[in-house]
C-alpha cells in the first residue's frame, strides 16, 4: 500500500516541529534542533533522524579587501569568541593585525569600532554558530556566550535580523560589521554581487 509522504518543514525551534507532528495528514516534522526527550514524549512522536547538518560561517564586510579576490581575511575562533563577546571592539584591534599582516591597515583609522550583525529570532543557525564559539578549546579563557536558539551576545555593537539573508544583506550594506549566516545564503549573495 503506497501512500504520499506530507511535510511540514518548520522556520525555527524543535517546538514546531513537534506542533506539526500532530498536525492531521503530516508523516513528518523537521526542525533544526533536535526535540529534547521528555519533548519527544510528550508530542507521542515514535521516530527522530538526522537529515542534515547545515554550515554556518562568519560573513564580515571589510571595505580594504573589497572587489579583491587574492586577498584573504582570517579570523581564527578565538578571535570570533572574543569578538562576539565584546572582548574585542575594534577592527585595528592587534590580534585582527597580526593574522592579517597582508593587509593595508595603515590606511585604515585607528579606532573602527566592529559592528555585529546577529538574528533576533529563534534560530538554529544561532544555536549552531553559539555552540562552536562556547566549545571554543583553543581559546585562553572560557567563553561567555551560552548557546541557545536566542543568544545574549556581549558585543556592544549590535544590528539584529531576523533571517540568514537579513544578516547577509545587513553585513553586506554595512562596512566594517560581522554575523554569521549559512553558508549556501552567503554564497547565493556572493553569486548574485
């Protein structure tokens, strides 16, 4: 007997997702955080698996490499805890310097404060990129973001979003800012520029 399968994708927490399993006619819910089990119970839901995992990356707009593509901009993962964190406010900051040596950052003013762009919403795109700056082991001291779907950020420069095109599109429109975003979102505006 072969009968349809019905999605409900959800936009965000693992709620909905468990929402939509109750839905009549839905075979399956998705969500981009795994439900926790006493949640799984109480939705009476017999199954969960892993479909995918998605790539989140940072997404900085530093106008002294813009238009080129033969120089590269690092940012290593302590450097993005602390910028997260508000530890590090500008982007002449050493550390920024010294793993961008190739840079032109004499003609660049002193005290450039860094903008962060960051989702407002539920997100699991937040969820993700929190959870690898939290877990941060190379880092000198511990992290101060707790990951979450929402996220306390420390930075004291903040623009909010509410999707992974408005943190791109923001970053993209702001010079000198930073988010964070999935990666297919980053290289669909890459491609579109």
């Amino acid at each position: 007997d072969h009968r349809d399968l019905h999605s409900f994708p959800t936009r965000r927490s693992s709620d909905l997702a468990l929402d939509t399993e109750k839905k009549p006619g839905a075979d399956f819910g998705s969500s981009d955080v795994q439900p926790s089990a006493a949640e799984l119970k109480a939705a009476n839901v017999s199954a969960v698996f892993s479909l995918s995992s998605g790539f989140v990356c940072p997404v900085a707009n530093v106008p002294i490499i813009v238009d080129s593509h033969q120089i590269r901009f690092v940012l290593d993962l302590p450097l993005l805890v602390d910028i997260f964190n508000g530890n590090i406010k500008l982007w002449t900051d050493p550390r920024i310097i010294a793993l961008n040596p190739n840079l032109p950052w004499s003609s660049v003013e002193q005290d450039i404060p860094i903008q962060t762009v960051v989702r407002e919403d539920e997100s699991g795109t937040t969820m993700t990129f929190s959870e690898a700056l939290s877990g941060c082991v190379e880092c000198n001291r511990p992290s101060a973001i707790s990951p979450g779907l929402q996220v306390a950020w420390g930075a004291p420069r903040q623009l909010s979003a509410r999707s992974n095109k408005q943190v791109v599109d923001i970053v993209s429109n702001t010079p000198w800012s930073i988010g964070y975003a999935t990666v297919p979102e980053v290289e669909a505006k890459q491609a579109s520029a």
